[in-house]
C-alpha cells in the first residue's frame, strides 16, 4: 500500500526527490524559522505608521493556519490568537 509522498533513502531518512534542498521537519519552530528564512527578502508595501505586524509573522501565522486547515481570514486570526505566548 502507498505511503504517500514519504521515500526513505538507504540511511533511513525521508527524501524528497524532486526537492533535495528539503528535509524532514519535526518541531514546529523550525518550521516557523524555515519560513522566515524564505521570506526574508520580501519587500514590504505597508505605510510604517500603520504596521502592528511583521509580514513575515503574518505570513507565517497564514501558512500554519491554511496548513491546520483554517478556511478564512476569521480562522487565521483566531489561528494566531491561539499561538500567542504571553
């Protein structure tokens, strides 16, 4: 039976063949951080005065949603209002 899209390589670890640069992820903070590096050269359009966010956190806080399977703008914010720390 499948196994999905998991291939495991002769040492064991999960490969992804038509992505070598990715690996296998097992803690939410360096998936979190493999998404700030890749949006870490996006340019900004907001006016400063009006930011309350980074984007990358607001992007980032969006994929997880979308991923956990949030279907709205309403379900991203109460995503991220259920990660806030502190």
């Amino acid at each position: 039976m499948s196994q999905g899209f998991e291939i495991k390589s002769a040492s064991g670890k999960k490969s992804f063949p038509s992505h070598p640069q990715l690996q296998e992820v097992g803690e939410i903070q360096a998936i979190q951080q493999s998404l700030l590096q890749h949006f870490a050269d996006l340019k900004d359009p907001r006016v400063e005065r009006t930011k309350k966010h980074l984007l990358t956190d607001i992007l980032t806080v969006a994929i997880l949603a979308i991923i956990a399977g949030a279907q709205g703008w309403e379900d991203i914010e109460n995503y991220g209002i259920s990660k806030k720390s502190g």
